[in-house]
C-alpha cells in the first residue's frame, strides 16, 4: 500500500500541519517560478485568465516567458492577490526595497 504526503500530513496535529504549511509558505516565497508560485496559491492558469481578461493560452505563454515588463508582472501578481514589490540586493549590504514602481499600471496609462 503505498502512503502520499497528504495522507501523512492529514495524520498530524493541526498545529504541527499549520507550521509545515507556513514554513512551506515561506520556502516558496524566497523563489519560486511564476507557475509554482500561482499553484502554491492554488490557483489555475483559467483562475488567472480570468482576472487578466486574456484566455487560458496567454497565461501559459506569460510563465514560459523569461523577460516580461513589470507591468506585465504587477498585473499577473495582481490577479493572484499579492503585491509586487521590488528589492535589490548587494553584497555585505541590507535589502534595499525599492520605491517607485507602486502604481506601475496607472502610470502607463498617462
């Protein structure tokens, strides 16, 4: 008999499932693809279709692309429910988030 992850995880304490799935949370957020990212929200590439109001094959043609405008992203991440922010990182130096980038959409609309 062969046991899944989900049987597994379905086994253990609420408590201990809630800190798998926030340290599991976390683990993707630090970097994942633009696919992993929106199944890790459990979402469809039809869920986000329909909240850019581009069909199903647009999505899919948006995660296999490597270079996309920020707006593009901001907009994709939108229809996921996050926020885009963007950080720079140098060496022996703190995260720098950088400012500016907000209201990407509003902007290219002027």
């Amino acid at each position: 008999m062969t046991t899944t992850l989900k049987s597994k995880l379905a086994k253990l304490p609420a408590t201990r499932r809630n800190r798998i799935n926030k340290r599991a949370a976390e683990l993707i957020a630090i970097e994942s693809t633009l696919p992993e990212l929106r199944k890790a929200l459990e979402l469809t590439q039809a869920d986000v279709s329909s909240k850019l109001h581009i069909n199903q094959e647009a999505v899919s043609r948006l995660e296999r692309r490597s270079d996309l405008m920020l707006s593009t992203l901001n907009s994709y991440i939108k229809a996921m429910g996050g926020k885009l922010s963007i950080t720079a990182k140098f060496p022996n130096k703190p995260l720098i988030n950088l400012s500016g980038f907000g209201d990407i959409e509003h902007r290219k609309a002027r």
